[in-house]
C-alpha cells in the first residue's frame, strides 16, 4: 500500500493534506508507529511531526512499497512552482539531510504521472517541472517530493497545494495514467530546475529518475549508483549537452559505456 507523508512543521505540507483528506474522505485511523493516521481505500497518509529531510526513519516503520512526501518548495528567487523530484546527494554535503554520497530510491513512474497532471491542471502559468535530485530523507523505500512554493514572503495561494492534491490522487488511483512515456531515463546536465527533462515528459519522451544537474557533474562516479536506485531501471541517460563542456562530456559517456547505458543528447 502506497503512503502519502507530511509534516506538521511545514504549512504547505498541512494545507496540502487537509485537501487530500477532506476532498477523498480519508478516516483517521489512530496512531501508527507514533504517526497520526489516515486511509482511503489501499492508501494511507501519516502526520510527521518534524522535516520530511530528515524522515529516514520511515523505511524502518513503514511496510509500503512507495512514499510520497508532500512539501513546500523554497526558492530565493520566490518564484512559484509546482515541483517533483527525487531524495539524494550529489557531494559529500548533507545540510539538506540524508547521506553524503547517496542517493535514495527513485519513483520514475509515479513522478511522471504527478508532474504530467500538474501541467494539465495549468494552475495560473505557474511553473511546472522535475527538480534535480537533491536533499534527504536517504531511503532504500522508493519516494519521492511533490511540491508548491516558491513566494518567500508569505504562504502561496491555496490553488498551489490544492494542485499537487489532485495530482498526487490522480496518480495513486488512476496507475495506467503514468505509463504514457516511451523510455526512463536519468537526466545529466541543465540547471536545477529542468524545464527540458520535464518537457520532454509533457511530450511522452522519457519518465525521469534521478537527475544529475551541471554543478555535480564531476561525480558522475555516481551514474552506476543512478541507474540502480529506481523501483523502475532507466534505459537511457539523456545528456542536455550544450550544458556540459566537452572534457565533462567525454568523463560522463565514458562511465556510460561503462556500465552498459546508452545516451541521448538534446
């Protein structure tokens, strides 16, 4: 059974939830573990009461094949966005939680699936794309982050987490929905947000995993690692490669070759 995560310590997290268990008819379930507890049908929901970053505990208390978190998105430049991603670190940094080095296990599918409803909504121009893999929990369950934010100044506009609402139950009731793509696929290259990957999968193209933007590139060591954390194993890495200078370039497709993945370049 599929579980959805949220946490008291972020208000969008909250408001998402509220519009989940109010518009689905979710029952409270009592406590599970510790966690305050819902279900609709096979579908549960639990309240964390601290940062999802830091929510490594749940492979350990949760018997789920997948876990998506709801969650505010931060951006310094404030500006909005719907947002999926996957949970890992590129570097030996893990302010952000999870572990140095370490990548958690992708939900290609069920990404797409989230992030293609969250563009047919057409929430007000808001952006709508793949984050690149970043931050914990570190998990061997596969997760990942549905998202809307980006106003630093104060809370969003409720249309924001009502969006990812709806795609998330869009995703977890309508499974077929998320099998419109024709390979999976880790992204090398481009910024932080990857409004190409994500057209690409607007298109059809490619179910993203895990992504890999330009500044970590010197550790594309980490591509094996890449290709083997997803419930589903990409076929392809797709290269936005204008992005990547050439020495780069030749590293990275060397590590391809090496463990036995094709590219595109777009």
């Amino acid at each position: 059974m599929p579980f959805i995560a949220y946490s008291e310590t972020d208000p969008i997290s909250m408001e998402t939830a509220g519009f989940i268990r109010n518009e689905f008819g979710f029952e409270y379930k009592g406590r599970l573990n510790g966690f305050e507890h819902y279900r609709f049908e096979n579908i549960d929901m639990i309240e964390i009461d601290s940062a999802l970053v830091e929510a490594d505990f749940l492979d350990a208390q949760l018997n789920t094949d997948l876990i998506i978190f709801l969650s505010m998105h931060k951006s310094s430049a404030g500006i909005k966005s719907l947002t999926v991603h996957s949970e890992g670190n590129w570097s030996n940094e893990n302010k952000l939680g999870g572990r140095p080095r370490e990548l958690s296990f992708a939900a290609p599918v069920e990404m797409f699936s989230i992030l293609k409803y969250m563009g047919q909504l057409n929430y007000g121009g808001t952006d709508v794309v793949y984050e690149a893999t970043h931050h914990g929990p570190f998990l061997k369950t596969p997760s990942l982050f549905a998202e809307f934010g980006g106003n630093a100044r104060g809370l969003p506009e409720k249309e924001g987490p009502w969006a990812v609402a709806k795609a998330v139950m869009h995703c977890l009731l309508d499974k077929n929905d998320g099998e419109n793509f024709d390979k999976i696929a880790i992204g090398i290259g481009g910024t932080h947000y990857s409004k190409r990957f994500a057209k690409l999968a607007f298109e059809g193209k490619y179910a993203f995993s895990h992504i890999m933007p330009k500044y970590f590139l010197n550790e594309y060591m980490m591509l094996e690692q890449a290709s083997l954390r997803s419930n589903r194993a990409p076929e392809i890495a797709v290269m936005e490669w204008k992005s990547i200078n050439k020495e780069v370039r030749d590293r990275i497709i060397s590590r391809l070759n090496d463990i036995g993945m094709d590219y595109e370049k777009i």
